[in-house]
C-alpha cells in the first residue's frame, strides 16, 4: 500500500512493483547494448528472450494519466501518481525514463520551488562524455513544468529556452532547481537550473500557458474520432 500526496491510502495493482524491477531491468539492458562489446550468440539469445517478454506483455491499453481524475483541470492524487509512473522523464515504469527524482523545497527567500536529481548512462550521450542537447532541455521542461505546477493553475509549455553554459556530463549526478520568476494572468514564467558538482551546465526559462484540459481532452478526442480511432 502507498499513499497519496495528501496521506490517503491507496491500493497499488499487484503487478507494481514486478512492473518496477522489470523497467529497471529494461534500462539496464538498453544500456547495456549502447555501450557493450557483444558476443553475437549473446545478443541472439537476449533478442529471443525480448520476443518472449513482449509476448507476455498483451493486455488492454491501461487509461493514461490524464483520465485518472473526473474533473481535467484539478490533477486528482490518482492521475499524480499515474503521471509519475508513466512519464518519459520520471517514470518508474517506463523504461525509457533516467529516471529525473523531484522533489518541493522552501527557498531561501520563503518561496516554493522545485529540486531534482538525475543521473543519465551512455546511452542519452551526444557530445563526448556529454548529455545530449535534447535530453537536456526534456529534463529542463519536466523540471519547469513541476515549477510552474506549484501555481494554484497550472498550464502547458507555451516557450522553452535552454542555454547550455557547459557539457552536461553522462554518469555523473545532475542537480535542477526550478523557481516561478512572474506569473502575469494566463501567462507564467519558471526558471531553472542544472550543476554538475560546483559547475552550472545549463539554465532554462519557460513561458507557461494557462488552458482549459477539458477543452483540450474534447478536441484530442475528436481528432482520434475523426482518424476512425475507438476512444480509449
């Protein structure tokens, strides 16, 4: 059993935590295929076993994060904890994700703000023994928008602007730290962060949009009716 942000219980799948050790799992093989001199009976002997894992995993699509809460524009304790486990970014269950660790911090100046922790492998390197641009300014996005999720509503990515100062080393432990510069009506500004050690490798800024979810969640569904798609 877990427990929600606001300390309701809640009852985990009995999959959970299979699901957990097997995306841990996952990302060490992937990485161990970006970077690892392979015997090629090896690497036939894991592609059959990946071909037996995938036959496994057959199921009805799980519903996503976003219709986890009944009302699209207040983020319900069981949508929060469906994002986190599915994000590209933070989530536990997808393979895909470094996964970056978050967390709300009281600033200096009494403000809230939001500090995080990733370490990524050679397989997100672009530059020599550098992060990739590209997983610098993901990182960077899922940094500012838990920022700007700290406002009392909340919006989508409208600009984001990254200015790398630095190689972002691989394999080593990055630290984010993210504030609201100015909110403005509909419009929000956060500002972010990320040190390698003692040095600042980048910093960001993103213009956040205030919007309806329920509007956009309508208009999402009408394009997948409009492509003959079921609505999940």
């Amino acid at each position: 059993m877990t427990k929600h942000p606001e300390g309701k219980p809640d009852l985990l799948p009995p999959w959970h935590e299979a699901a957990r050790e097997l995306a841990e799992q996952l990302r060490e093989a992937i990485e161990a295929l970006a970077v690892c001199e392979l015997r090629a009976e090896d690497v036939e002997a894991a592609a059959r076993l990946a071909r037996e894992l995938r036959e496994r995993l057959q199921g009805a699509p799980r519903a996503r994060w976003y219709d986890a809460g009944a009302d699209p524009q207040a983020l319900s304790p069981t949508a929060r904890r469906a994002y986190l486990e599915q994000s590209p970014i933070r989530g536990h269950l997808n393979p895909v994700a470094p996964p970056l660790e978050l967390e709300t911090v009281r600033r200096a100046d009494g403000s809230r703000g939001v500090r995080g922790r990733a370490r990524l492998g050679l397989r997100y390197e672009g530059p020599p023994h550098g992060v990739h641009g590209g997983w610098v300014a993901a990182l960077f996005d899922e940094v500012l928008g838990s920022t700007q999720g700290l406002a009392d509503t909340p919006g989508v990515t409208a600009v984001l602007s990254v200015r790398y100062r630095h190689v972002t080393p691989v394999l080593e432990t990055l630290r984010f730290e993210g504030w609201i510069e100015q909110r403005r009506g509909r419009r929000l500004v956060a500002r972010a962060t990320c040190h390698a050690g003692d040095t600042l490798t980048a910093e960001a800024e993103g213009l956040f949009l205030e919007v309806d979810f329920g509007e956009v969640q309508e208009r999402m569904l009408q394009r997948r009716l409009a492509r003959g798609e079921q609505d999940p």
